[in-house]
C-alpha cells in the first residue's frame, strides 16, 4: 500500500465527498475528513489490503457515525452542501447542470431512512461495490442489498408521485 501522504493526496476529494454527502455541512466535513486521516495514520497496521479506498470509506463512515452519535440531538438544515465540490476549471454551464443534478439527488434522498440513504450513496453516488458497501457499513451483503434495494425503491416511488403531480 502506498504510504499514508500518497494515500491522503489520492483519495482526498472522494473521502471529503462522501462525509459531505453523509453530513451536508461542509466544515463538518472538513472536520471528519481530517479525524478520517487521522485514525487512518494510527491505525494503519490494521488495514488488510485490498482496496485503500474501501478502507477509507470504512474509516469514514464510522467516524462518521461517532460524530453522528454525539451529536444527535444536532438538527442540519443547510441543504446547500455541494457547492464547494466542484473543479474550478468546469464551465458555469457545467457547474449549473451539476449543481441542479445534486439538489434532484438531495432531494430524492432526504426523507429516507438513514441506512438507506447510506446505502444508495457509497453504492450508486460513489460507486463502491455492494460487497465494499456492506463493508463500509458493517452489514452483511444480503442485508445491504435489501436496504439498497429499498432505497432505490422509495426514490423511484417518490419519483413517480412527483412526475405524477
């Protein structure tokens, strides 16, 4: 595996992307991206191999998911949490196009159970496979592919009342 500077330089942008997927805050994000790299760096003897990327959304996530835990009674209502994602280099019509996907996205996502929003964005949102997934979350395969399958339904669902009305 490559030392820990390489690791942060090549999988920053997609480990800050997810927590501010997870969070929507983008200090938040900030903040879990660094406690991230962080226990990455004291516990890298514990990585297995494999995928340095699936380790650090396992990493992440259960950052996360402390943060998540301390801060329950916490509510987020900033709803703008992409606007920092995008490259500097894109065009505005690029970043408009984007920006209106992501909202679709945010608001396709926003009422459905945690764990199946999480479930959606490591697998579709950020591609991960269903088995690194399942991993990231710390749920069997089978179990992760019922909450997929779930989620995805309850935004296909939502998505047709909407082009209904």
């Amino acid at each position: 595996m490559k030392d820990i500077d390489g690791i942060y330089h090549a999988y920053f942008q997609d480990v800050y992307r997810f927590l501010l997927s997870l969070c929507r805050d983008h200090h938040t994000a900030e903040d879990l991206v660094q406690e991230t790299f962080f226990r990455a760096y004291l516990y890298i003897e514990h990585y297995a191999g494999g995928k340095a990327k699936t380790w650090l959304f396992t990493v992440a996530y259960r950052a996360f998911i402390d943060h998540y835990r301390k801060q329950k009674r916490t509510v987020i209502k900033d709803r703008s949490f992409f606007h920092k994602l995008f490259d500097k280099r894109k065009s505005v019509e690029d970043s408009v196009v984007i920006g209106e996907e992501i909202q679709e996205v945010i608001h396709l996502l926003e009422d459905l159970p945690i764990k199946h929003k999480h479930a959606v964005l490591l697998h579709d949102f950020h591609g991960l496979s269903q088995k690194e997934a399942a991993f990231v979350m710390d749920v069997q395969i089978s179990h992760f592919k019922v909450l997929l399958f779930r989620g995805r339904q309850a935004i296909r669902h939502r998505k047709a009342v909407e082009d209904y009305e």
